[in-house]
C-alpha cells in the first residue's frame, strides 16, 4: 500500500500512456471500419471541428470583404479624384471659350485706340449682383493715380470696337485701386448725342441703371441714339462710347426730356479692365 500511495501519480501517467499506444497502434492499421471507440471519439470531436471550419471560414470571409471595401473607397476616391480634374479642365475650356469674343474685342480696340492703358483684372467687388464699385489688382506702383479714367473694349457697330467707358479710380493703394462706375449713383457723366450733337446728363440709379436727362427741352433725341462722353466738367475724356437710348420720357409740365441708356458694358461680368494713363 505504501509503494502504491508513493507512485501513484507516476502509474496513472504511465497508465494512460499505454493505452494511447494501444489506440495509436490499432488505428494504424489498415481497416476498413472504424471501432467504436473511434467513432465515439469522432463523434464527440466532429462539432468542434465543424465549428472550428465555420469560424476560420467566417474569418477568411471577413478579411475579404474588408479587403473589397478598401478596394472599392480607393477605387472611388481615384474616381472622384479624376472627375475634378476633367470638371476643371471643363471649365477652363469653357473660360477660354467664353473670353474668346471679348479678348477680340480687346485686340480690336487696342490695335485703334490713341491711348496708353495699363491692364487690370478685377480682384475683389462689393456684395450684390451689380459692379458699381470693384477693386483691381494695380495701383500707384503701376503708374494708377486717383480720378484716373477706367474703361473696357466694346464693340459699337459690327466690326467697331472702341472705348466703353467703365468709371474712374475713385481710391488707390501701391498694388490696388478702387473703381466707382457710372452706374454708381454718386458718379454722373456729361454727354452727347453723336447723331445730333445735344447734350445732358447721365448717371446711376438704385437699381444700378442709367438714367439721364437733355439740357434742352428742345433736343432731338430717340431710342437707339447712341451717347459719348462730351468731356465737359473734365471728369472724364471725351468720345467714350456710354450706351445708346432705349426709352425717351417727356413730360410737358415741368418741360423735362429724360432718357433711359442700355450701357455700353456688361456691369454684371466685368474681368478686364484698362485704365488710361495720363
């Protein structure tokens, strides 16, 4: 009894030894069933390994949707990414193709104007859909001084292209000007008819138009008469084209004759503009 307490634990491992010797020889050999004891022992691990299969299964399948899904976003950040290239190369073609007609306005009126121009781009314009007042990207550094005439290439007949009176400099900074238009209602402009030769007064309104009026009850005005500056007042040089009539309102009364101008220039898309160097 006391050699079996003292080794007890070593003949149960040895034991157990023994008998999976045994199981491993008998399942060696070659059969052509199983003994119960193997397909009790199957049967008991078969769940498991079902479960084992599922789970590695279920990982694999889950690292490749992870992977698809990877794939898929780069995929589509590089479309993306290839849509805002071709959306800006799109828009700059239709900026070329749109400044085609007025870049040949400016080569037309550049080729017989009189006067020296510095060149500007508009930088910056206050709120709303009017340019009354703007800011371009030049200023004293450039030879830009204050009250200086701004003006931009119109075309006033098919094939005529001329001066079209935009404003003056009304502030200017060492790389910066401030331009107010004739639309302004502060700023006014002396005219005259060129057909007649009848003069008056044009300047802007609220709502960002022109409006004027004839000195002379008496003129001879009539829509489509077309108005340059007259240079009276020395505000502005003369022979600028302004705009032509589209409306004549008399009132008998008070014996008034004023006019509605459709200006010379687009003050809703102004891009370029030049101003007349003394």
């Amino acid at each position: 009894m006391y050699f079996f307490r003292k080794y007890k634990e070593r003949m149960i491992v040895t034991l157990v030894a023994i008998i999976l010797l045994i199981i491993i020889g008998i399942t060696n050999n070659n059969r052509e069933s199983m003994t119960f004891f193997e397909k009790s022992v199957g049967s008991i691990l078969s769940p498991i390994t079902n479960a084992s299969s599922w789970v590695t299964h279920g990982i694999g399948s889950s690292f490749n949707s992870i992977k698809d899904t990877f794939e898929a976003k780069s995929e589509n950040k590089l479309l993306k990414e290839n849509i805002k290239i071709l959306e800006s190369e799109n828009r700059d073609l239709n900026n070329i193709i749109g400044k085609t007609d007025y870049l040949k306005k400016e080569q037309e009126m550049l080729k017989n104007s009189n006067y020296s121009f510095i060149k500007a781009s508009v930088s910056a314009k206050e709120p709303g859909n009017w340019y009354d007042k703007f800011t371009i990207d030049k200023g004293s550094a450039d030879g830009i001084a204050k009250d200086d005439t701004v003006i931009a290439a119109i075309e006033v007949e098919n094939n005529i292209y001329q001066e079209g009176l935009v404003g003056k400099v009304l502030d200017v900074g060492t790389n910066w000007a401030k331009v107010a238009t004739i639309i302004d209602e502060l700023n006014s402009v002396s005219f005259k008819i060129i057909r007649t030769g009848d003069g008056g007064v044009v300047s802007g309104t609220l709502d960002s138009s022109l409006e004027g009026f004839l000195y002379d009850f008496g003129s001879d005005v009539i829509v489509g008469d077309k108005l340059y500056t007259s240079g009276l007042g020395e505000v502005y040089l003369k022979d600028l084209y302004l705009g032509e009539v589209s409306e004549v309102l008399i009132n008998q009364e008070e014996l008034t004759k004023r006019i509605i101008i459709k200006p010379a220039i687009d003050f809703k898309k102004i891009y370029n503009v030049y101003i007349i160097a003394k």
